[in-house]
C-alpha cells in the first residue's frame, strides 16, 4: 500500500503521458480533398435534396389528390434543403481549412 501515488501524482502523470502521445503520432488529420471532390460532393447534394423533396411532394399528390400542390411545394423545400446542405459544406470545409493569412492579396476594382 506504501507504493501507491498520491491522486495528484497519477494525474500529472496520467497528463504526461497522454501529451507525449499526442505528440508522437503525427497527424491523423485526413489531407483536404480536391476540388473535384468537393465540387460532386456539393452537386450531389443538392441534387438529391430537389430530387427527394420532389419524390415526397408527387407521393402526397397522389395520396391526397392535390394535383400540383404537394409536388411545387415538395420541390420547393427540396431547394431550401438543398442551399442549406450546400451552404453545411462549404462552411465546413472552410473551418477545416482557413486561408493563408500570407498569401498574395488579389486587388480590388478600388484599389
């Protein structure tokens, strides 16, 4: 029992060992993906959101005989869901990888 570390001790050494290795395992991030990755993401997305919310507004037509309402409505919010998505990934990708504050700037028309 005389060989046990205080709780402190554990921590900081607990600490210790966790920094060391995180520094040891290099990076585990994944490298950015292309542009043409990123750009059939995107389209992709968008596409399947009208293509969906049009599928949902035809099916409601059909059931509840509404004739045009549910697939203009349908395709509508498949749109807004669409931007949304679009809007979800290029902002995500843009925290996951800033801009060079260093890099060259391009000039203005007012410059």
């Amino acid at each position: 029992m005389a060989d046990r570390k205080p709780p402190e001790d554990a921590l900081r050494d607990l600490r210790r060992r966790v920094d060391a290795a995180r520094g040891t395992g290099g990076s585990n991030s994944e490298p950015a993906p292309s542009a043409a990755s990123l750009s059939l993401r995107i389209g992709g997305e968008f596409g399947a959101a009208i293509i969906v919310g049009a599928l949902l507004g035809y099916g409601a037509d059909y059931f509840l005989h509404t004739a045009p309402w549910g697939l203009g409505i349908g395709l509508a919010l498949g749109f807004v869901t669409g931007v949304v998505n679009v809007v979800r990934a290029v902002s995500a990708y843009n925290s996951a990888n800033p801009p060079d504050p260093n890099a060259p700037r391009i000039p203005d028309d007012d410059d």
